[in-house]
C-alpha cells in the first residue's frame, strides 16, 4: 500500500538511534520511493539513471553494459528498458530479469574483473563494452576522511577496469561525493576521455553529499 501523501511525522521510539529516526522520516516522505513503486523500479535510484541519461541521452539499443554494484537492480531495469544487455554483479542477492547475466561477488574481490569479462565474452568476441555504470557505495563509518578514501578507493577500482574493457567511444559512470573524483584520479580520466562532467541529478538527495561522473569519449585503452 503507498504511504500517505501528506508528510509524516516519525516519533523517536524508545531504543532507537536518532540517526534511524531520521532515516525512516526521509523514507516515508521520499516522493521518488512511491514512483518507484507505482513505476514498477526496484528502487528510486533508477530515477538518478534516467535522470542522468535525460541530460547525457548515452543509453542506446543493443549496447552491451557492465553494472557494478547493481543491486537491488533499478539501473540494470533503466538499461535494459533500453534493449541493452547488461551484466550485473553485487555482494548482495538480486533477483532475475530479462537481458541481465547476473554474478553475486564483491566486485573489490581479486577475482571479479576477470569473472565479469568473461561474461563480456559472451556477447563481444573482443570482450569490450560501450557502458560501465558504477553506483557502488562502501559501508560508511562515520569518519569523513576515512568515508571518503574507501569511497574513492571504489571508484578509482571501477575507473580501473572500466579502461579495460571499454570499446572507443565507450561511456563511464560512476557515483562519486561532493567534490567529485580526487586530482590525480580526475587527470588519469581527462588522458583517457573527451569529456568528464559532474552531475547531481533531482533524484539525489538535497542532504546527500553523492553526486556521478561521468566520462564520455573513451580515447581507447592507452
């Protein structure tokens, strides 16, 4: 059943942290959660995809995409509404769906990037893609410097293998904070692409810090 439309008001139960209270206070008065579930999205996150491709227009049929961190799977729906292939991996479970390979791995585990191309093989002989999205998030511990340099760490992995197997012209994306990507990581990605933006798209919280990158023009494997 959808949440009342007038804003709710969230009491701070007995035992519960005020860091929770406020979590669930944003969540019964998020618009974009009942969208999502009268859109039939797995979750509100597929509005950030839509969103950033509303202003980018880079999703396109028949596109082979590979989704880091893809669980519970709004960006892979987003993709694949598109007529694109993807293949998807997360530590956490996902269920299926039509034109998604799916793999439950940590895609910081050595052995990922390997798994992932050879689910690329399938469907490009020269294992090359034209999309990497990247929505991937550490667990966070309250610690900004901390915070921010396992968030960097993530995207600077996803960066990495993205310039691995992106084909000539190929598109990153990927979910960074407020700032953007660190320095020396932002000029790597200014040699390999044309073009590097920063976007907070509507669906993003106005509290949240997170915003995308993203890299259009892959100049090709250097």
């Amino acid at each position: 059943m959808s949440r009342n439309k007038a804003k709710e008001k969230v009491k701070t139960a007995k035992g519960r942290k005020t860091s929770s209270t406020k979590w669930l206070k944003r969540q019964l008065n998020d618009p974009y959660i009942d969208k999502a579930e009268k859109d039939g999205y797995r979750g509100r996150a597929a509005y950030k995809l839509l969103e950033i491709n509303e202003k980018l227009d880079f999703l396109k049929p028949d596109q082979v995409i590979v989704d880091l961190g893809a669980a519970p799977g709004g960006w892979a729906q987003v993709a694949t509404a598109k007529n694109a292939q993807v293949i998807a991996i997360d530590l956490l479970e996902m269920d299926e769906m039509p034109n998604m390979d799916f793999i439950q791995m940590d895609f910081m585990d050595n052995d990922a990037p390997d798994k992932l191309k050879a689910m690329v093989s399938k469907y490009n002989s020269d294992g090359l893609v034209d999309v990497v999205l990247s929505d991937m998030a550490p667990n966070t511990t309250g610690h900004k410097q901390t915070d921010h340099l396992k968030i960097m760490a993530v995207v600077e992995a996803a960066y990495y293998f993205a310039a691995e197997v992106l084909k000539p012209g190929g598109i990153f994306v990927a979910k960074v904070r407020q700032g953007g990507a660190q320095n020396v990581l932002l000029a790597d990605m200014k040699k390999s692409f044309t073009t590097i933006k920063h976007i907070k798209p509507p669906a993003s919280r106005k509290e949240s810090s997170e915003q995308y990158l993203i890299a259009t023009g892959f100049r090709g494997a250097q």
